[in-house]
C-alpha cells in the first residue's frame, strides 16, 4: 500500500470513529486519495458521503447538515483555488458556531517550492476564523503513521466540537504520488484503530461542564436568537418573562411569547415606558437596530447565553456569559408580563388589519402565507436580507416551527445549499424563503447529480428584481433616487424558471394567493415556488405598519 493511500483510509476510519457520519466532497486530482477512502466508507454504510462540484456550495451544504444535526460534518477538496472557495462557509461556521472540519488536500513542499500548477499557500489560508489549524506532515513509510494521523483527527474534533464553544477547524494535507491505490494492501505496521470501534484519544463532548448566568430582575425579558429559541421559550414560561425572538414567533410558545416583539421594541413611547431592568440574551442578535439599541441602554443590565462568537456588546456593558441560565434570583412582577402580552395583541392586530388591505402580493404578505401554511414540525430555512425581517414582523407564532439562518455572517452567499443540506437531515417537511438576490448568488447550488440525495424542500423566492433590502434603509431615502437603482436596486431580469428548468428542477409562478397557497402543499423532492413583488411599495408599507403598531400601542 502507498503511503497516501495507508493515510486517507486512517484518516477516513477515525473520522467515522469521531462520530463523523456526513462528509462533502468535491472532486479532484490531489485530493484523490481521500475521494476513494470516502468512496469506499459510504458504500460499507459508514457514513453518507454527498458530493458537489461547486466547493462553495459544497460548503454551505455541509455547515446546513451540521447546523441541523449540531454535529461535526467534514468538507473535502483538491488543491489551490477549490480551497479558497470554503472560505465564506468557513467565516458563516466560525460566527453562527458550527462544527466544521475542513480537509483540503494539497501539494507536497517539493512542488510548492518548484511553483507546480495549482498550488497557492494553504498555510492557515483561513486565519483566525478557525478554531485550529495543521498541516499534516507528508505520509511515508516510517513507524508510528498510524498513531499520529488518528491523534491529529482527534485534536481536530476536540477543537471543532469538544471544546465549549464549536466552529471550524482546518487540517490541510499533502499527498505525494501515488495518488490512488497501487493494488498492494500491505503496510508494514498495523493501520487499526482502537478497538469496539473507540477514538484514538477520547474526548468530553461538548458543554460537559457548563456556566450559568443568574437573572435576578422583577422586571426582564428574554431575546432569543435561532437554535436558542425553544428553550428560552421554556424558560420564560416558567419564570414569567416576556420572551421576544429574531424570528417573531416562529419556534416561540408558551404564554410569555411576544410575537410583535420586533414592533414593540421599535416604538419609543412603550419602550420608554417598558425598559426592562435585565435583558437575557440568548444567542447574538443581527436582524433589528432596535434590539441594538436595547443592548446598548446604559439602564439595561446584559445576561449573555451561549453567544457563537464575539459577545453582542453595543455598549460593552454586558454583566454576565454563560453556557446555559439557571433559575431568577427574584419573582418576576406579573404585571410586568401582562402589560407586555396586552401590548403584543394590539401590535399584533394593527399588523394583521393593516397586512390584510395590502395588495397581493408584498414580501410581508408572502412570509405571512408561508409560516401559517407550513405543515406542523417544519423546517423553515430564511434567508438574510428581507426574508430575515419578514418572518418576524408578519410570521405570527408557531412553536411547532424550527428555523436555520444563516446569520453567523448574515451573507447571503450559499443560502441554496445551506437549506438543502439541513432539509437532507431534517426528518419533516422543509421549506426555504430567499430573496432573489439570494438565490441567484447560489443558484449552482440546485445541481444535484443524479447519483446524490434530493431532500423534499420547497424554495420560495421572493423575486422584486434586485435588492429591495436597500429600499428600507438610508440608501432608500427620496434624495439618493438618482443612484439607488444602479448601485442599490440593481435589477436584474432573470428568468427564474428558465434557469430552474436548467437545472431539471421544478418551478412554478405563484401568481395569485390562492395559487401560492396550492404551491406550498408538501410534495416531494426539490422545487421552486416563485412570486414576483413591487420593491417599490417596501418603504411605504413599512412606515404605514410602524404607525398603525405605535397608535395602537400608545393610543396616539
């Protein structure tokens, strides 16, 4: 047996070990040694190999897969640029948290140095994004490979999963010709693992011994972010706290749930009036400034729960980090609860009646539809941008309902394959809702060969034809008119469905409500359900709604 080929097939074999059980790869020359160990692995039923040309979307796809299972997933690739392309999912998994172990094979130094084709420096090619990095020394036949490729497996795991707070790690390998087996099975020393199937080095898995933080306010609430929120949602039940969510009320239950959090928080008047004394905060916050603000009141006491990466510190001012929060020092004030929860049903009403005499359609509306029409148990995979907003202001509550962003980075790179690797793995009907910039920017994502697992996942885009985001923000103010569609707006006229058709997936434009609704009946395999929206009404519907919610809520 040749040395690349005696050290894929460890590497493989302890992988499995490490409960490794998804792999993505994509194909080329250097990284052939581990395409064929992997090859072998999935066909003895070890572990579920998903393959992808495009190394970005291969990328993406497996931080969906480990996003959804919460287990480590590894990503392959060949040489030079395939590796640079890992790059935006490595940044997502680092943020958002995500155990990731990226193996990118590579030349070895004698044919860097002589400037061999498809070579680029490798060396910690993605900086302080990972949790570890190392480069694995050239295998050769010499005694003790074994020992040291299953330990630097497990140290790998260890960083990217074991420790408390998981993301991405990044082993780089070279491999020297030959690059495939040679038909020898032989080694001259054992290639085994540890027996009953054990790691090399065992391990405590992840949040062994966690921290807590102690509330201790009569008057607080909870803001809970993505894989947070049913467990805030439980916690606030049981203590009386106001519970709020980036995602409104999607995965949010119980009688503390505040679905028109996003609205309440963004009227002064009741925030004036209604400044909670601590604010538990689960997870870390992008979507809403008004949240931001909050974070940042100097009056405002900040308790952080498992924040992915950098602590969401506005002010700077937070008091407590912990893995997990323990039970409230003081009773909550029930008043405190009741005035929030009388708050949220008028809030709630004046969006629904004010939604309601909207033309259809609007991204509003569409976000809407869509959460109410999800079958029970689904998964709902958002987008970043509007759809990100959307949901929140219009989705209303459904606990039953579990949600993925990506909003480690909130880019909107990879979307596509981040939903169909989480709908691979979710055991349940799964939808995605992206904007069409979004999905155009990971349209290859839709190839699929036909050897590889198409989940059922419905993909809803909402086409305005451009960045509508912007239409919301600064940049959508009257005085910059003259250049916002150019630089902002920037329109693109794609056919959707011809691009689909390309693809060989199905597509269908949702003209009218009722064909939307007709869209969105569970069915299986891969689709895209379209509907097209004016962006230019973003802005006036919006200023309506922040005035229907403020005079309901304030009575002004």
């Amino acid at each position: 047996m040749n040395p690349s080929t005696a050290q894929a097939r460890v590497i493989v074999d302890e992988l499995v070990r490490n409960t490794v059980s998804h792999v993505v790869l994509s194909p080329g020359s250097r990284n052939a040694p581990l395409s064929l160990a992997l090859y072998d692995a999935a066909a003895a039923g070890k572990l579920s190999l998903h393959v992808r040309v495009d190394e970005r979307g291969a990328a993406f796809l497996a931080l969906g897969i480990a996003a959804r299972t919460g287990r480590p997933v590894a990503v392959v690739c060949t040489s030079g640029t395939a590796a640079a392309n890992f790059h935006p999912a490595v940044l997502e998994a680092d943020r958002a948290g995500v155990p990731l172990i990226v193996l990118t094979a590579d030349r070895p130094p004698e044919l860097r140095a002589a400037g061999a084709n498809q070579v680029i420096d490798q060396q910690n090619l993605y900086g302080n994004a990972v949790r570890y990095f190392d480069e694995l020394a050239v295998a050769e036949r010499r005694a003790g490979q074994n020992a040291y490729w299953r330990s630097q497996i497990c140290r790998a795991w260890n960083a990217a999963y074991g420790e408390w707070r998981c993301g991405p790690v990044h082993l780089n390998i070279p491999f020297r010709e030959p690059l495939v087996p040679d038909g020898e099975e032989r080694w001259f020393e054992s290639l085994d693992g540890r027996p009953r199937g054990a790691r090399w080095t065992e391990l405590p898995d992840f949040g062994a011994l966690p921290s807590f933080v102690v509330p201790s306010a009569r008057h607080g609430l909870v803001i809970a972010c993505d894989a947070g929120v049913r467990a805030a949602s439980e916690w606030a039940e049981q203590h009386n706290w106001p519970v709020v969510s980036e995602t409104g009320g999607l995965g949010l239950g119980g009688s503390t749930a505040i679905a028109g959090g996003a609205w309440l928080l963004a009227v002064e008047e009741f925030l004036a009036e209604h400044t909670p004394e601590q604010v538990l905060c689960i997870g870390r916050p992008t979507v809403f400034r008004q949240v931001q603000r909050l974070l940042s009141d100097p009056a405002v006491e900040v308790l952080l729960v498992r924040p992915d990466s950098d602590w969401p510190a506005p002010a700077h001012n937070v008091r407590q980090v912990g893995q997990w929060f323990d039970e409230p020092a003081k009773p909550a004030d029930p008043e405190w609860l009741a005035s929030w929860r009388r708050a949220d049903a008028a809030a709630t009403e004046a969006v629904r009646a004010t939604l309601a005499e909207e033309p259809w359609p609007s991204g509003l509306r569409v976000a809407g539809e869509l959460v109410r029409e999800l079958p029970d148990d689904s998964l709902l995979v958002v987008g970043s941008s509007n759809p990100a907003r959307d949901v929140a202001l219009a989705g209303g509550l459904r606990p039953d309902v579990l949600v993925h962003r990506n909003r480690g980075v909130a880019g909107i790179d990879g979307t596509v394959s981040t939903a169909i690797g989480a709908a691979t793995v979710h055991r349940g009907p799964s939808y995605a809702l992206l904007g069409d910039l979004t999905f155009l920017h990971d349209i290859n994502g839709l190839l699929t060969g036909p050897a590889e697992l198409r989940p059922d996942l419905t993909i809803v885009v909402v086409n305005d034809d451009g960045g509508g985001i912007f239409s919301l923000l600064e940049q959508g103010a009257p005085e910059h008119s003259a250049s916002f569609e150019r630089v902002f707006g920037t329109p693109h006229g794609a056919d959707l469905s011809a691009l689909c058709a390309g693809y060989r997936v199905p597509h269908t434009l949702a003209e009218t409500l009722t064909e939307f609704r007709a869209a969105l009946r569970p069915r299986p395999g891969l689709r895209v359900v379209e509907v097209k929206v004016d962006r230019s009404r973003h802005r006036d519907l919006h200023a309506r709604l922040r005035s229907a919610v403020a005079e309901a809520v304030t009575g002004e």
